[in-house]
C-alpha cells in the first residue's frame, strides 16, 4: 500500500491528468470518463498512459520517464550502478544526457562502449565528427569480453582515449585465453597501434580447457601450426592431447583416447590407475644378518611413530593402500585405561630401510603426520583378547607414489581369500624386530617368509595361555619345527 501511495504522489508531480470542463471536453482524449491520455509536465503535448515509465520518453521533457519504479529488464544502467534518479530533464555540467533521459559522464561519450541503455551514447553524430577527427592517433579499444588491458606508460589509460602510439597488453580472466598462433595459454597477448594503425586485431579472450598436474599421467599437446609439445595447465580450444600412463608405477586398464578440447570442455578424460602389489625388480641392495633385503622388496610398508620428546620412536608397522591411508594393528595407538591415543602423537614413514625418524641412509623417505584414526567401535583392547584389532590412519600429507613407494592390493572377495589362504602359500613380513629374544630391535629392515598355518593346527600347537587371542578376524602363519625361518 505504501508503494502504491508513492508512486501516484512522484507521478502527479511530473504528470497532470487532463482536465474536463463542464462540456465534457478535455484537453487530452478520454472516453466515459476514462482517460486514455496524460499532459505532459511542460503542457506540451499528450501522450498515451501506456507509454509511461516504459524506458523510452514520449513527451518533449521526458517528464514520463520521471521518478517510475524500478524496473530490472527495462533499467539495465542499474548493472552499472545506475538508478532512476539519473533520468532527469537536464544534466548537470560536465555530463551528456541519453534520449532516455539518463545522464552519463562526458568522458563516457563515443567511447566505443555502450553506456547509456538506448546506444545513444554511440549512436550520436558527435561520434561520426569525433573519429574522422580522431584519424591518424590510436584511439583506445573496449576492454575484451573475459579480460582487461594495460597501456604501457600510460596507467590511467581507458577505452575511448586517443594517443600518437600504444602498445597494449590484454589479460585474460583465470581459465580464458588468448586464441593466437603461439598462444600459451597464459591469457596475455600484446597489441601494438601507431599512428593510427593498429599491427594486429584486438584478441579475444577465450574459454581454455584446464589440465589438472596429475603423478599418474602425462600429456602431450598438439596444436595446429604449433605441432607437439607438453601441455600447459590451460589449452586452447581446438588442441588434441595425447595422454599416457606414466609407467611402471601407473596402468590404463584401456588404450587411453586422444583428447580434445572443445568451447572450453574436454570431450573426453584419460583415467590411471597404481599398479598395486608388486615389488621392486632389481632393488637397491642391504645386507641385514648375512641376508640380502632390498629397497623395493617391500614398497607398501609403512613405519610407524610415536612422538617423544624431541624424538619420533618406532613402534609398530603398516601397509600402505593408498597415497593417504594405511592399515596399522589397532593396539598401536591404543592405551587401556586412556583408550585411543590422539593422532597427532604418530607419524608415518614410507620407503625407509632404516629404523631411525631422520636416518640420512634412506634416500628415498617419505614422511606424514596423522590426520585421523579410526577404529572399530567394538574394540577394547586385551580386555577383549584383542579382537577386531585394525587401525586405519588418515594421513596429513599424501605420499607420491615412485619407484620404491606403491600401495599393496586389497581385494575383499572371499574366494580370492581361500585362494591365497591355504597350506604351503607363502606370506611376507617385514619389520624392525628384536634382535634376539629380550634384545634390542634392529635398526635395519628384516624381512621374513612364512607359511599359512590352517586353523586347527594353529590352535592344537600354541600354548594355552595364548589360544584365546586367535579370534576370528585373524589367521596364522609360520612355522611349527621351532624355526624361524627355512
């Protein structure tokens, strides 16, 4: 009701409804008492009530295209942080008015950008007058749609300015590019005009495809004219990229396609997958006890730390399964009267054959603190003989996968568990044990083979004391003869 009101009172004051005189006759047209017309303010001329407020002014003051609501299709000078205040009968010194009636900076006029919403700004014959006179000086370009310009030496320099000479550099907004024949994609390109000629065309700025770096892949790009180089982290439109597998640690489980970049999009994506579960051939040697252990031998493995003062301390293993995750015992991190320990008090280490947090023998180390650990809800610890006792870490850095560093494989189908555990099938462990029964741990890596023990000859052979810890989220494996190793 209140906008209603407002709007009857701003118009009365611009518009005056024509008066009937006695005779029935009025000044403008009516019909049964309905008035189809509007006196304009400066009594000059009447105009249908249709044509008020709909952005084009019909009187000679345009008094109709005075103080009218808002309208966001018809005021497009509101984008520009316009308003209706703006449309006035006169413009004040220093600014030139539209036909519409909104007034704009002189500065803006014959600028080559539209700024009134009409064109007129565009459209007077000042513009014809100003570039014939403007011939043989450089008169400034719009700023590119996605992207901007610099003048060199002139930093105040705007669209619509003329100089004797300017070199332009045009920028691009992040993901837009410049399409020229040795186009980087880095969305600059410059432009240089003298005396009036301008050496090249004003460059647009253009929808690249982006190329995220990725360890797992490499792409090579080719552009017409340009032929095959590497690709940058933006490509132009049209560039077809062969992708592949950076091998032997990454496989296509497919012939991996040819990419192309179209208006922006790629048509299609090249994926590669971690080659899981296999060792390093040919490794780096080190000789542990008289036996040989390499660097490679075991690449997944996963040292574990505990924060002391001023020291990380190793105390238990892992596996790696992926470039952040590792599966670790539960009773690691694990205290029974504290239960689970905070993560920030472990550390993860891959790649090391030596025990020690900052042993400068392991080249190839890689190292992360705990995000995260998570455990299952029904473990307690030896109050419930350790069952379901499993660790998963959450790393804070993820590990970037080499020659000496690959997850193992996880596969939770049970025929290929039956598969793997029987009789006589083998199993690594790898660790930094005692040294002798009640002696130091080792600082160098060991590595042992044992056997799967089935079941039953698990339980028969252990002592008593030890049976209730064989639960059944658990196997067995070694040996029976009193041997650690054959």
């Amino acid at each position: 009701m209140c906008m209603c009101v407002f709007i009857l009172i701003s118009l009365a004051t611009s518009l005056s409804f024509a008066s009937v005189p006695d005779n029935g006759v009025s000044d403008c047209g009516h019909r049964n008492g309905n008035y189809e017309e509007i006196k304009c303010r400066n009594g000059i001329g009447c105009i249908r009530t249709e044509h008020i407020c709909d952005g084009t002014p019909d009187c000679p003051d345009a008094s109709d295209e005075l103080l009218c609501p808002f309208h966001p299709e018809r005021d497009l000078q509101s984008n520009l942080g316009w308003n209706r205040s703006r449309r006035q009968l006169t413009c004040p010194s220093g600014q030139w008015q539209c036909k519409n009636g909104y007034c704009i900076s002189k500065n803006r006029l014959c600028d080559q950008v539209s700024d009134c919403s009409d064109n007129s700004d565009e459209a007077s014959p000042l513009c014809r007058k100003r570039a014939i006179a403007t011939s043989g000086v450089c008169v400034l370009p719009p700023y590119p749609e996605q992207g901007t310009y610099d003048v060199e030496d002139i930093p105040d320099a705007r669209p619509g300015q003329a100089h004797s000479s300017v070199v332009l550099t045009v920028r691009c907004r992040r993901g837009y590019g410049v399409m020229d024949l040795y186009g980087d994609g880095s969305g600059i390109q410059q432009v240089y005009c003298v005396n009036g000629k301008w050496y090249q065309n004003m460059p647009k700025c253009v929808r690249f495809c982006k190329l995220d770096p990725d360890p797992s892949i490499r792409y090579m790009c080719y552009t017409p004219g340009t032929g095959i180089t590497f690709c940058r982290n933006y490509v132009s439109p049209g560039t077809v990229v062969e992708p592949a597998c950076n091998s032997p640690i990454y496989y296509a489980k497919e012939v991996l396609r040819n990419m192309k970049c179209i208006s922006g999009v790629w048509d299609n994506y090249a994926e590669c997958k971690v080659e899981c579960g296999r060792i390093t051939p040919g490794g780096q040697p080190l000789l542990i006890g008289g036996k040989e252990a390499k660097h490679g031998e075991l690449p997944w493995h996963a040292a574990i730390y505990r924060r002391a003062p001023e020291v990380f301390m190793q105390i238990c293993s892992g596996s790696l399964v992926s470039n952040n995750v590792v599966i670790s015992a539960a009773h690691c991190f694990w205290k029974d009267l504290i239960k689970l320990l905070p993560a920030s008090q472990f550390g993860v280490a891959v790649g090391k054959l030596h025990r020690s947090w900052n042993s400068e023998e392991d080249f190839f180390a890689q190292k992360s603190n705990v995000n995260e650990i998570r455990i299952e809800k029904l473990y307690d610890g030896v109050a419930a003989n350790f069952q379901e006792d499993i660790a998963v870490l959450i790393l804070s850095t993820p590990f970037n996968y080499t020659t000496y560093i690959r997850p193992v494989c996880l596969d939770f189908n049970l025929n290929f568990e039956n598969f793997q555990l029987q009789d006589g099938v083998y199993g690594k462990l790898a660790g930094w044990g005692l040294t002798s029964p009640n002696g130091p741990p080792s600082e160098s890596l060991k590595v042992l083979s044992l056997p799967f023990i089935n079941e039953d000859t698990c339980i028969s052979t252990l002592p008593d004391a030890f049976r209730g810890y064989i639960t059944g989220d658990k196997f067995c494996a070694g040996y029976t003869n009193g041997k650690c190793q054959e």
